[in-house]
C-alpha cells in the first residue's frame, strides 16, 4: 500500500464499490476507504430491488439474491387491500453478501480496500489534487490523490468538504426504522405496501419478504413528521397490531434524501455518487440500483480524466452529465410524482382502492392505480400537468 493514489472512493457501499472496481479496470490506481469494520454492516435497507434494474446491471443468478417477488399488495389507510400479480416485480437481496460482493469485485479488478477507516477532512493540494486525512484503528494517516469520489451516503460530508451544496430538506429525507421478523404469517412472493397518515405520513410501510416466514417490517416517513410521532411508534402499532407474537430479530434506523438529485455532483478533482448525490428515487427511496448506475459511471469519468491527465471539473462534466441524461429525467419525474401523491388524503386514497378493486384482477396495474387516483381528483391531475409542465 501507499500514501498516493489516482482515485480515492470514499465509501463502501454499492456506489463506492461499483466506481471503484470501474475506475481500477481502466488501469487506474484506486483506494476504497469505508469507515465500517465490515462492508456490508450494518444492513440499513429493504433490499427490495426490481427485475428490470438487476437485469440490466448483473448477470443472471447472482449468488446474493434472498428472495424473488411476484405479487404486490398496496393497502388504503382503512386496510383496503389491491393486490398486484406480477410475474416481474423484483427481488429481495442479501445486502451483506451483495455489497460484499460489489467490493470484492473491486479488489479483483485491482482497487484497495481499507475498512475501518474513516475519512476526517480534505483539503486541496496546491496545483491539483487533494490530501486525504484518515482515522484508522485510533491512528491518524494522510493519503494523497488527484479525485475523490463521494460515495459516503446520506451522511455525506465529502461534498460539503469541496464546497458543493448538498443540502436537503426536512419534508424531502424520509426518516425510516426497519424491524427484521421471523415467525410471520405472510406470503413470502407478496411484498406490502401500506399508506395513510396514520400509517405512514408522507411516506409508506413496507413488509418485504426474505422468505418463508421472515421479512423487513419497516416504515419511512417525511422528515417534516417526525418531531410528532417518531417512526417507531408507528412500526410498533402496525407490527402489535398485524404480527403480535412474531419476533424481532433485528433494528435498524436511516434515512434516505427524498430529494431532486443534486444539481452539481462535480467539482475540480472531485465526484460525488449514490445518495450522496441524491440519487435515490424520491417517490419509492429505492437508492440500490440507481447507486450501482452512478457508482460504474463515475468510476469510468474519472479514470478517463487520470488517463487524459486532466481532472478540472469541466472534464469531470461528462459524468453529470451522463447521470442527467440516465438519471436525472427519471429522478424529476418521480419527485414530481410523490409531491402529487403524498397530497392525497385518506379518503382520496380509500376511494381509489375502492375503485381499483372494483375491476377485474386483470385490470388492475400500477398504471391504473394511478389513472384512478387521478380521474377521481381532478384537482391532483391539474396539478399534476402544471408539475409535469413546468
Ligand atoms: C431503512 C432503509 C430501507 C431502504 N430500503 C431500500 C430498498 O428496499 N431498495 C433500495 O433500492 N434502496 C433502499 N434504501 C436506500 C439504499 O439503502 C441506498 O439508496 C443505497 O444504500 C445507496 O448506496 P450508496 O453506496 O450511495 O450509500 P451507502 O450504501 O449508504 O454507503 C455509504 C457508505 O459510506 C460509508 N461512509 C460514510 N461516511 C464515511 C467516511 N467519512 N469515511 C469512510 N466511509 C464512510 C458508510 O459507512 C457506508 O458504508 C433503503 C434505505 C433505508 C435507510
């Protein structure tokens, strides 16, 4: 190991790991530094991911797979349920072994791995380039490096650290806490989703299943909710209420930025990456996928700069860039879509599964669920065309 390198990656998850492995197989010189003991620990996260994402980024049967979803299930605040068949929903992960498997990946590409280690600060290098301060085991250490790539999650402060604003408000992080269960009486191909303000306000309940018997059991609600009722209070009425007598395993808490993906993710020597970034969808805060998309084509931008010699933010452009064009529109569409759908009250939300359960199973799609939210509220769907208009 040394102390000077091309690319520093800060963060192990899959952002971090993903630009990593790119950057090291395009020949460039790559440290990954996570500050956890352990990549892939603690596991903050659903680990819902749908088909089409993991088909389009991995090969088919990866080894991290917990378990495959058929069916979807959405319940109105007064327990209405709509049940969705579809054969391609998704996949619940491993995300121990997946982001595992993501930094492994980068090793064999030719990237370094240090866990344990914890990015201090940073500052920048006279000419280019920037001195990297670290905390590993209680031992301060410097590395140098011509970029820095953040992929330090949503408690980001790389960004910050080079001057960027990254921040975010309260109404747009969704503050989540996630029971793991066993000893549930559910379907295991069924994820759940349940709305309401009594529910979730501003965001949603999850029950995503990672087998026979067990799921996430989790909640996330808009920032702006949580000084009145914290998260856990409403997992613990949902879970006494459906699961009393199953056991929970395991506690997580987190947050994900709801937000529009930041403006500007680059800088001179620097990229920021995944939910640093602001990368996750804001309607489903769904960030896995999107953060292995941005993650690959940080790693490739950043690489092509070293090999150039030229790591000036107007090179490093081409990966903002690249994220609008695959992200960005994508991104908008859904923030302007949870601005809509979280307007709808309990009532609005009963009716439109009323509504949608009064079709055949055959008629009953995302798609329709929304048109029918729309038609029975033409006030959301003028808002909806000034949202999609502006
Ligand atoms: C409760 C919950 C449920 C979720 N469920 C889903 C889901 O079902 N599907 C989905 O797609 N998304 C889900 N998400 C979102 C998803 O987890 C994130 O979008 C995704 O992990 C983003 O990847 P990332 O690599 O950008 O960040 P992260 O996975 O957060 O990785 C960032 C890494 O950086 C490290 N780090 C931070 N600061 C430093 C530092 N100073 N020095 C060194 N290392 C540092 C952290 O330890 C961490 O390992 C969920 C999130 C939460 C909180």
């Amino acid at each position: 190991m040394t102390d000077a390198y091309d690319i520093i990656v800060v963060g192990g998850g899959p952002a971090g790991s993903s630009a990593a492995m790119t950057a090291a197989q395009r020949g460039a010189r790559v440290l990954l530094l996570e500050k956890d003991a352990e990549i892939g620990l603690p596991v903050r996260c659903a680990e819902g991911v749908s088909e089409r994402s993991l088909k389009d980024l991995f090969e088919s049967h990866p080894p991290w797979i917990s378990n495959r979803i058929t069916k979807l299930s959405f319940f109105a605040p007064d327990g209405t349920e709509v049940r969705l068949n579809a054969p391609r929903i998704g996949y619940i992960l491993d995300r121990r072994a997946f982001d595992s498997n993501l930094a492994q990946r980068a090793v064999r590409a030719g990237a370094e791995v240090l866990t344990g280690a914890c990015v201090r600060g940073m500052t920048p290098l006279t000419g280019n380039g920037w001195n990297v301060s670290v905390l590993r085991r209680n031992q301060p250490s410097q590395f140098t490096t011509r970029i820095v790539i953040g992929a330090d999650g949503v408690e980001s402060r790389v960004g910050r650290w080079a001057g960027l604003d990254t921040k975010t408000t309260l109404h747009d992080i969704e503050t989540c806490l996630q029971y793991s269960m066993e000893g549930l009486d559910l379907d295991p191909a069924c994820c759940q989703l349940h709305f309401g303000g009594h529910v979730a306000p501003g965001g949603y309940l999850w029950v995503f299943p990672k087998g026979p018997g067990m799921a996430n059991v989790g909640v996330g609600i808009s920032g702006e909710y949580s000084r009145r009722m914290k998260p856990i209070d409403y997992l613990n009425r949902f879970v006494d209420r459906a699961y009393a007598g199953a056991s929970v395993l395991r506690t997580v808490g987190g947050s994900v930025p709801c937000s529009l993906p930041l403006k500007e993710t680059v800088s001179d020597g620097l990229l920021l990456v995944g939910d640093a970034a602001h990368q996750a969808d804001p309607m489903t805060g769904g960030g896995i996928m999107n953060a292995v998309r941005a993650g690959r084509m940080a790693g490739h931008v950043a690489a092509e700069a070293i090999m150039m010699g030229d790591t000036s933010k107007k090179q490093l452009m081409a990966y903002q860039e690249q994220c609008g064009e695959l992200l960005g529109k994508k991104l908008r569409r859904s923030y302007r879509l949870k601005k809509a759908v979280y307007k709808l009250t309990d009532k609005e939300l009963n009716d439109t599964a009323a509504s949608v359960n009064s079709r055949a199973p055959d008629k009953r799609t995302l798609g329709r669920i929304f048109v029918t939210a729309l038609t029975k509220n033409p006030k959301l769907l003028s808002d909806i065309i000034a949202l999609f208009g502006s």
